[in-house]
C-alpha cells in the first residue's frame, strides 16, 4: 500500500489514532526513585526522602502521560521528550512510515484464568527498516490502533494473531453479546471436557445445514469469542459448525488452535494432542487448496511440531506454490537444526517468491545476514559473543528481582529486631541488586541489535 492511499484512509477517518508504550522503563524508574528515597529516610533525611520521591514520582507521571505513539501523517511516531532522547543516544529512530512497515506480529505474554473466562494479555512488535515499536493489549486504545493498522497494512505482512485480533476490534458486539445471540451454553472448563471427547469429526452428528455464509459468520464468531478468552463458548461453537457438516479445512484450524489453548489452561495432554490430530485432519481435508494448506502448515509451526510443518510447506513449495511463508518457516525450522546453509536456501527463494516489496526488503536482509555469518568467520564469532552476552543479561535481568527482594525482607528483619547490621546488609544488597537489573536492563537493549 503506499503512502497516498494511506493517508487517504487516514483523512476518511478523521481521528487521531494514538496509543502507549511499555511502561517499564518508567516502572523501573519509580523503583529506584522510591528505594533511594526511602534509603534517605533510613538515614533520617526525611525530608530529603520525601522531596526526592514526590519529584521523582511527578516527573515520571508527567514523562509517560506525555509518552504516545501515534499514527500521524502516514506515520508511527513516538512523542515524548525522554522516549526521543534515549532514542536519539541509542542510535534508534522514533518513527516509521506504515508503507515501510516490514511485519506486524502478535504473541500472548500472559494468561490468567477466571472461572470459565481465560485473561489473555497480546503483544504486538511493529516492525520495519531496523525500527521496532512494542505495544501491548494492557495499553489504552490498543484495540483500536490494531484494528487501524490491520485496516491499512496488506494482510500479508500480519500474522494470524494480528488479524484475528483485527476482526475481534472491528465486531462491535461484546463476547456476551455473542453468547446470548447464538445461545451458547456458559460452561466451565472444567465442564467441557466430556462435550470436547463426543464430538465426531467424521460424522455430521445433527445435519442442520447450514449456508456458507452462516458457516462463515459462526466460524468468525468463535473466533471472537477464543480472542476474548471465551475458550468454552468459542468451542461449542465451532462444535456446532463441524457438526452440521458446513465445515472446511478452515474451520477444523480454528477448532484446533481453541482446542490447544484448551488443553493449556485445563492442563490436558490428552486434549492437546487431539488438536495436533485435528490439525492432521485438517490438513487431509485441504486437499491440494494451497492456501489452506499453508495455515495449517504454520498451525503446525505454532505447535512446535516442525516435522508435519515441514511436510506440509515442502508439498506447497512441490506444488510450484509461490509461498514466501513456507519457505520463511522452512528456514526458522532449518536454523533450529543448525543448517546454516539451508537457512541461506530457503531465504534466497523466500526473495524470489515475496509478493510484496515489503517481504522481499525483510527477506532480503535476513538472507545478507546468514549469507554473512555463513562466509566471514570473523563476523561470526562476533555475533556469537553478542548472543552469548544478551542471554547472560538477560538471565541477569530475570533473576536480579529476587536478590533485591531478600534484600527488602533482610531491611525488614533489621527494623524488626533492631539489628542495625542486617538492615545495612540488607540496603547494599538491594543497591546492587538494583545497579544490576537496571545494567542488564540497559545492556539487553543495547545487546539486542546485530552487529553491521
């Protein structure tokens, strides 16, 4: 998409599109202000203590409320005085064209189970030209920046995620709504499972019938109600469907990715892997339909089971099927492997097959990268050391919290028992502890990006 349709999709909008960052670096901030701070206090500088965390604290409020990305002009840019600065220093940039936009990729980075419903909290990476923006689903106005961008950035550089969660923003009924409107049982987890063992999938148990675009509608349905963590509502629904014989391989991929996050929040092993044979199924059902056979090779991606994946995407590429995303994933699997040269491969034909000028600029520098780490020993064994660095700051980083928390309990100990000498042990561990995390912290960033 260029520049000129988007903005004019943009001005047909008429509204400003914004959202907010990571609070981390800020949370991180408010730590170190608030235990400096009550260091001084220790010390009996109450005063001191007191000025320090409310500055600390207002300058923090005022520099992250003041902190946006916002979709402006054709454009994602980060405002904010700090955010610029620190990109600025770091060598990053604080803005990027949407027709430069390389990939958009959504991932869950937390689950949190409550009663029937499960709590999903998304992750989206924005990425193109070596600039990345990180935005999560905790923010204000996510939702709607995702529905913009899916609106607005070919469905191809998004991943499955991305676009469902795109569908789920642009449906203005709740996942209530929906329950009501198909008269969906509300059943707990624990209650499902007898109903998720009776389904037969060779059979049309009800023969209803249905057209094909109620099919439609109740497939899009249940994948609303699996992105709102409605796991047992969004499967009865695509139990429905199977049932009355209105299925595709489509549906059988919806109902296996519902039925493995199932299986992750009942913690079933045997529910888990009657999703990898749905998805088998899946597969049988596709038949020689090239585009449904590369969602369930990548459902097969998404399951960790490589294997199938690969002899789903060989066939496509067999079928003299231009896939970028099949020859994309053959070499993730292939890197897995430690077969460099199979990487370099399968890069060079993802090049040729890339139907966009944005995948071929990505695929392209991922195949100059491995091309280089394959030829130049040197550049190797640097990139190696970078790996080896980032992993021991991130361990680093994962693990600092709790030195700084026994620290917090030793500093406890002390005032408790008026022991002087374990309070003070307890502030130069913390204080390490603290100097640590926020190096390693600062370090993963810095380490994050490869070597040119």
């Amino acid at each position: 998409m260029t520049d000129k349709s988007i903005q004019k999709t943009e001005d047909k909008k008429g509204e400003v599109i914004w959202t907010r960052p990571t609070p981390s670096g800020y949370l991180s901030f408010i730590l170190t202000i608030s235990i400096t701070s009550a260091l001084f206090v220790y010390l009996d500088y109450v005063y001191l203590g007191t000025v320090l965390l409310s500055a600390g604290l207002l300058a923090a409020c005022i520099f992250y409320f003041s902190d946006i990305l916002i979709i402006e002009n054709g454009r994602i840019k980060r405002v904010g005085s700090i955010a610029a600065f620190w990109l600025k220093i770091s060598g990053g940039r604080d803005r990027l064209r949407l027709s430069k936009i390389e990939q958009i990729k959504t991932d869950f980075i937390r689950v949190i189970r409550i009663g029937q419903e499960a709590r999903f909290t998304y992750g989206t990476l924005i990425y193109g030209r070596n600039t990345a923006f990180y935005i999560d689903s905790r923010r204000k106005n996510y939702w709607k920046f995702i529905n913009h961008l899916t609106q607005v950035i070919p469905w191809q550089l998004q991943d499955e995620l991305t676009r469902a969660i795109g569908q789920f923003s642009i449906d203005k009924r709740s996942p209530k709504d929906l329950i009501n409107e198909l008269r969906l049982p509300e059943k707990e987890l624990s209650d499902f499972s007898e109903a998720i063992r009776s389904i037969n999938l060779n059979l049309a148990i009800e023969k209803k019938g249905l057209t094909s675009t109620e099919s439609e509608e109740l497939r899009k349905a249940a994948v609303r109600l699996r992105i709102g963590g409605l796991i047992p509502q969004s499967l009865e629904a695509l139990r429905r469907l199977i049932s009355s014989g209105s299925y595709n391989a489509d549906t059988l991929v919806e109902y296996s990715r519902s039925l493995k996050i199932y299986a992750m929040l009942a913690g079933e092993v045997k529910t888990a892997r009657r999703a990898v044979a749905i998805a088998r199924l899946a597969e049988r059902r596709a038949a020689n339909d090239l585009a449904a056979l590369e969602r369930v090779g990548e459902l097969y991606s998404d399951f960790d089971e490589w294997n199938k994946a690969k002899r789903v995407f060989r066939k496509l590429i067999n079928d003299r099927a231009r896939s970028f995303k099949a020859h994309v994933r053959l070499a993730e699997a292939a890197l897995g492997e430690g077969k460099l040269a199979h990487v370099i491969h399968n890069l060079s034909q993802a090049v040729d097959s890339a139907s966009l000028p944005e995948l071929r600029r990505w695929a392209k520098t991922e195949y100059q990268y491995f091309t280089r780490l394959y030829e130049d020993e040197d550049y190797t064994e640097l990139e190696l050391s970078r790996i080896s660095l980032l992993e021991r700051a991130e361990w680093v980083h994962r693990r600092s919290p709790i030195l700084i928390i026994s620290g917090l309990a030793l500093i406890g100990i002390g005032l408790i028992y008026d022991s002087s000498s374990a309070a003070n042990a307890g502030w130069v561990i913390v204080f390490i502890a603290l100097a640590i995390w926020n190096l390693s912290s600062i370090a993963t960033k810095a380490l994050s990006r490869r070597l040119r």
